[in-house]
C-alpha cells in the first residue's frame, strides 16, 4: 500500500479544513514532505558526487595499470 501523495494530502486539508488544529497539521505535513524532498535531493547530489569520484579513481587506477604491468612482464622475464 503506497502512501499518499503531496496533493492528496493537499486536497484533504486546503478545501474546508474541519478546524485551525486541523490545517495546522496539514501545514506540518507539507512542510515535513518539502524538508524530506530536500533531503533526497541532497542525498541524490552527494551520491553523483561519489560516483564522478570513483569513477576518476578507477580511471587513474587502469591508467597506471599498464606501466605497472610493463614492469612486472619485463621483470618475469629478466628472471626465467
């Protein structure tokens, strides 16, 4: 069972809410929904954030892979 929507809960509360209490919580609960929303996003930025990184890391990484791979060929080969 899915939660409601922000505008279900809009209709709910904005038509002719039944008392102050009542539009009270319907205000917290938008504003509640609005603070998690931003959240997402910044947790959405954060997460792009450390891909870009890793993905730099690995690119690095494969970069100097070969040099390293050079060497160890070359030495195996010094040894036999």
């Amino acid at each position: 069972m899915e939660a409601p929507t922000l505008a279900q809960v809009e209709e709910l509360c904005h038509p002719c809410p039944p008392s102050p209490e009542g539009e009270t919580v319907c205000a917290a609960l938008v504003r509640y929904d609005n603070t998690l929303r931003d959240a997402i996003r910044e947790i959405h930025a954060d997460v792009s954030s450390f891909k870009l990184g890793v993905e730099h890391r690995l690119e690095e990484t494969a970069n100097l892979r070969a040099p390293l791979g050079r060497a160890v060929a070359q030495l195996q080969q010094e040894n036999q």
